[in-house]
C-alpha cells in the first residue's frame, strides 16, 4: 500500500530539488510511467505541474527542448516539423495513443532507460546534451553518457533541458518504428539514421536503432569506416550485414532477434541507397 503523506507543487526545478533532499521523495511530471511504477515506501510526491519548461526555442546553436514538453508538444511545434527533416515531430507522433501523448514528458521519456522508449535513440542519433540540476547546481553531459553520472532522476537529480544541435538540422533523415500496430509501445525495430553527403561521399553518419536492448544500439566502428566513402553496391552489402550481425549479436538464441538483425540490415541498406542518389 503506498505511504504518500505530502504532495508539493514547486514553481521551478530548483525548488523541486530541494523539496526532494528528502529520501523517500520523488518527482512526477507526466506519470504516465511513474503511475504503475511508484516505489512503494514514497512519503512526499513532487508534482510538475506548476512548472514552466515546456518551451522549445532555438538559441544560436541548439534547438532547446524543456525537459516538460509533451510528446504532443513536440509533434506539433514548428521546429520540430520543419528542422531535422521533421523527424523530432513525426518520430513524437507514432508513440501510443493521443492520450499518453498529451501528458509523457521528454524528460521522463529519458529519466530511466527502456528498449521501446523513443527519445533515446532519437537524441542518440542527434549526439544531443542533457541539462541536469542537482542539489549542488547545474550542470550539462552529452545524453549518451547520462547514466554513466551516477544519478537517480527523479529522486537527486532533475532533467532541465536537451539541446539538439542545429548543425545536424539540413541533414538527410529517416525515422522508421517497425511495430505491429502503427502507434504501439511494442516495436519490433525502432531505425534513426542521419547523414551528410558532400562530392559524393559520406561526410556523417549515425545509425541508430532502438527496441532492441536497454540503450539504444549504435556502431561508432562502422560509421567511423564510412566516412569518406562512396556509396557503391559492395559498401552498401557490406555495411547492411555488418549491423545485421551487430543487432543479432545482441541476444542470438532468441527467434524474434533474427528477424530484427535482418530487418536492421535491409533498412541500413534501403537507407544507403536513398541517400547515394
Ligand atoms: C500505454 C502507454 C504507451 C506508451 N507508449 C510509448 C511509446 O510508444 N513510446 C515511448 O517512447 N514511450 C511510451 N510510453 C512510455 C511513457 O509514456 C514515457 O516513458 C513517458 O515519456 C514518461 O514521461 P512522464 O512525464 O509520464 O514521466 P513520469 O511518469 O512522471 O516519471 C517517470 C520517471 O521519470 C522521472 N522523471 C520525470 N521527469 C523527470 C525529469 N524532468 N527529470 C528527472 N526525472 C524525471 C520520475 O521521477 C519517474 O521516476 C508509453 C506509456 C504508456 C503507459
């Protein structure tokens, strides 16, 4: 049975910090996670919902993306559609129903890892930072080393704000969730690939896939090879069964892994032909 004797409603995410020096605290923004995973000795329950950080704004280098913004936010807000080749909104707009959409928040999208979460292998893709607050201050970290700092979000440290870098914004984009149903949680392969062609050959690359382990997966060895290549049949072959073996490497027993090592590699190279022309 949960012990909840207190709920506060801070006005900032400093004032959320303090009020959670507490131990058996937490904060909750969208609680469409936290409504079934509540830990059950919380005593005080710090509640977002007077705090103004859903905002997505451009500074000079970033698109900034408060850690309240919606999954709805984000599908509908402008940069979003149009920066990135629109893939911050489209990728917001295929998660769940409208509902969950309405009330997820990026930040307790990327608080705690999940296979089938979408905003990890979106940020990883993006080579994004995080903004943290804790009770010792500020301070900012590159999004894939997040849970390498030692923190328990929600519990001693807030998410602020992720800032997308916007020299990736012309890039070549594709977003691809192979699931089911077209908004399910459960997606077999979840594919964010981004790169940049110059004179015919690969100047960036990322190639991002998500559903298929707690973090999303990634290859620096593979795409560090590609640089400065031309695309040609025999890379675009050799590339498709690298990440197949990659992805199937994973788990190799388990019968729904052959499918997705098979699918990664036909959508790495349907992606490799796309971006040759
Ligand atoms: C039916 C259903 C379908 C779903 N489908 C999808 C889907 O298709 N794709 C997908 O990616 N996700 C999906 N989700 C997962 C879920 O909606 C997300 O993980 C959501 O983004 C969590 O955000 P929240 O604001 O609701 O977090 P909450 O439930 O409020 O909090 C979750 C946890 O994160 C912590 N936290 C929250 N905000 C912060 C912050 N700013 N800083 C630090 N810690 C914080 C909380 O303390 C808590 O521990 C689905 C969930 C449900 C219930």
């Amino acid at each position: 049975m949960l012990k909840i004797k207190n709920i506060y409603f801070p006005s900032n995410m400093r004032e959320a910090i303090t009020m959670l020096k507490k131990k058996k605290s937490i904060f909750i923004a969208g609680s469409t996670f936290s409504f079934k995973a509540l830990p059950q000795d919380i005593e005080d329950v710090v509640l977002s919902k007077k705090i103004k950080l859903n905002y997505i704004k451009k500074d000079s280098k970033n698109l900034v993306i408060g850690s309240l913004a919606t999954f709805n936010d984000i599908e509908n807000d402008k940069y979003c559609k149009t920066l990135f080749g629109g893939s911050l909104s489209m990728s917001a707009s295929q998660c769940s129903s409208q509902l969950i959409r309405n009330m997820a928040t990026i930040g307790g999208n990327i608080a705690h890892t999940n296979a089938f979460n979408i905003w990890p292998v979106m940020l990883t893709m993006l080579n994004s930072k995080v903004k943290i607050i804790t009770l010792k201050g500020e301070k900012t970290a590159l999004y894939k080393d997040l849970y390498k700092l030692g923190f328990i979000f929600g519990r001693n440290a807030l998410i602020k704000e992720i800032m997308i870098p916007l020299e990736y914004s012309k890039d070549n984009f594709y977003f691809h969730k192979v699931s089911k149903i077209k908004s399910s949680w459960d997606s077999y392969l979840t594919a964010a690939f981004r790169s940049k062609i110059k004179d015919g050959k690969i100047k960036d690359i990322k190639l991002v896939f998500g559903a298929v382990r707690a973090l999303p997966y990634e290859n620096i060895e593979i795409e560090k090879d590609l640089l400065n290549h031309e695309i040609t049949d025999d890379l675009i072959k050799e590339t498709a069964e690298r990440y197949s073996s990659g992805i199937l490497s994973i788990n190799p027993n388990a019968k729904i892994n052959k499918y997705r090592s098979q699918l990664a590699g036909n959508l790495v190279s349907y992606y490799l032909n796309y971006i040759r022309r």
